[in-house]
C-alpha cells in the first residue's frame, strides 16, 4: 500500500498500530466481497491527525474512511442524511457506527478542481441553504446520533472553555452573549451546519453534492456562511461577499433586513463552532489543535 502522511508526518493515527490495520482492513476487504467489487490496483492510504482515508482502486473508485472519537458520529450521520436528503450527500456502501468507519462512493469532480466563478459558489450556497432547510424537521435525530451542539444557547459555555483565563478574550463575553441573544431572537431553526465547508468538500454535476461531516454541529444555519464566503472571498476578492450571502439567504423566509443581520451575526459566532471543531478532533495532537484556536477565536478578537 502506498501511505500518504502529508504535511504530518509525526501526526499519531490509528494506522500506526498493527492489530487496528488488521482489524480494519479485513473489514473493508470484507465489505467489497459483499458487493463484489474487485480490486484493480493497491489501496492508497491517507493519514491525517483527523482521519484515516484508504482509496481503494476499482472500476469505479472507493473511499475508506474512519474517524477519530471527536467525530465518531460521522458515519451513522452520512447514513442517514443520505436517507433524508439523497440529492444532496453520499448514499454510502456500508457504515460501521460503533467503530467510526463507513465505506463511500467517489463523487466525481470536486469543487476545487473547476475554474471557479461566482457563479459556482452561488449555486452551491443556495442548494446548500435547501439541504439545511429539509433537516429542520429533524433536528433531535442529529442530536441522538451525537452530532455536537452548537446552537446560540450553548455558545457562551463554549466560550468559557476555549477562552480559559485569556483575559483579552473574555472582555468579549458582555458582547458575544448579546449577540447569540439577538440571533436567537430572530425565529430562524437551528439545523446542521457543516462547519467546514469548502471547495474540497463539494462535488460538482448535475447538482452539487456536499459531504466530510466530521466538522459538523447543530446550530443557527448562518454560521455555515463563514468558511465557504471567506474562501470565495480569498480567491475572487471581496467584492463577491453580498452577492454570496444572498444567495445564501434568498431560500430563507423572512425580510432581507432581518435575513442580513442574522447573517453577521452567524459570521461572527461561526469562529465558535470553528473553534470547537479544533478542540475535539485534536486531543492527541495538541499542538495542531491549539494553533486551530488559536486562529478561529483571532477572528472575535
């Protein structure tokens, strides 16, 4: 097999332990034979402090994925957001809840490999904004299946973990409270919010499809806007920012006022969910979870 560590190479992975590599490797070989599927060259392995990938080689291409603690929830969720929302997601082959591990389907071309103008960021925020609008209804199941909770609510708990003793950050407490209170007061459901969605987490085609849940939280919808805008914005320059943002917001009730305060809102308390997202998925690599923060909470400061 040819073993990928990127730019963590002292990164520790399950991988790195024999009898894990056994386990889970049978388990993949096991579930191509179900499907019949054969091998037509030899697994590639990613390892990544947050995951391990294996891209097994067959007449159509396969996805091996399993997740750390912090995120262990995310194969029971792909399962079932492709049974709410297939248009949206990868339906997966097969998923292993207790043990983090799922098998999926390529997706195609990614986002990041067109030649992106506004236009593709725009469409793929507004069906975006339509999967998030159709799990509305279905919030507690994401809760059961253990997606974290991110709501405006919880935020200020949140803060005080991350924040520690950090005195310049918890003169913002005053503030932040006041902010998850107004956006809470607008009526707009909480839903599931990616938290890290990007060009290298969106298939192009007919429609677009958006999967890697491992970020994922429950909470106010808007809050998705904060990576996927600011990547645009890096890129495209940020007079693409409005245009992106109502896009986002035109497949959600209410008067566009309202609409767009939320949304700053959201922008700023995204940095949050952010945050968390570093915390959780890094406790064996401290130094890289730190520096994840460390950056997500500089964008409150």
């Amino acid at each position: 097999m040819q073993v990928d560590r990127g730019s963590y190479p002292d990164a520790r992975t399950p991988w790195d332990h024999a009898a894990w590599r056994r386990e889970a490797t049978g388990w993949l070989v096991e579930q191509l034979d179900q499907l019949g599927i054969r091998e037509t060259g030899p697994m590639r392995v990613r390892l990544r402090p947050w995951s391990v990938i294996v891209r097994v080689e067959a007449a159509e291409p396969l996805w091996f994925k399993a997740n750390p603690a912090g995120s262990a929830f995310e194969p029971a969720l792909t399962r079932r957001l492709a049974q709410l929302v297939p248009d949206h997601v990868l339906t997966p082959y097969a998923v292993d809840a207790e043990r983090g591990w799922s098998l999926l389907p390529d997706g195609g071309q990614l986002l990041r490999d067109v030649e992106r103008e506004p236009r593709h960021w725009a469409e793929a925020l507004g069906q975006y904004a339509e999967f998030q609008r159709a799990l509305v209804d279905h919030v507690h199941e994401l809760d059961q299946l253990g997606v974290p909770d991110g709501r405006p609510a919880v935020l200020p708990e949140l803060f005080d973990q991350l924040a520690g003793a950090d005195q310049r950050l918890r003169k913002l407490r005053p503030e932040l409270v006041e902010w998850c209170t107004e956006l809470a007061s607008f009526g707009i459901p909480d839903t599931i919010d990616h938290a890290d969605l990007h060009e290298n987490q969106i298939f192009t085609g007919d429609r677009y499809t958006f999967f890697d849940w491992g970020d994922a939280v429950v909470a106010h919808p808007f809050c998705s806007l904060l990576v996927p805008i600011e990547r645009a914005a890096h890129e495209l320059g940020p007079e693409v920012i409005p245009r992106l943002r109502d896009a986002y917001l035109e497949h959600w009730p209410g008067d566009s006022r309202t609409l767009r305060r939320a949304a700053d809102l959201a922008w700023q308390l995204g940095s949050l969910t952010r945050a968390t997202s570093w915390q959780r998925l890094f406790p064996g690599n401290g130094a890289i979870g730190d520096a994840g923060i460390a950056e997500a909470l500089d964008r409150l400061r």
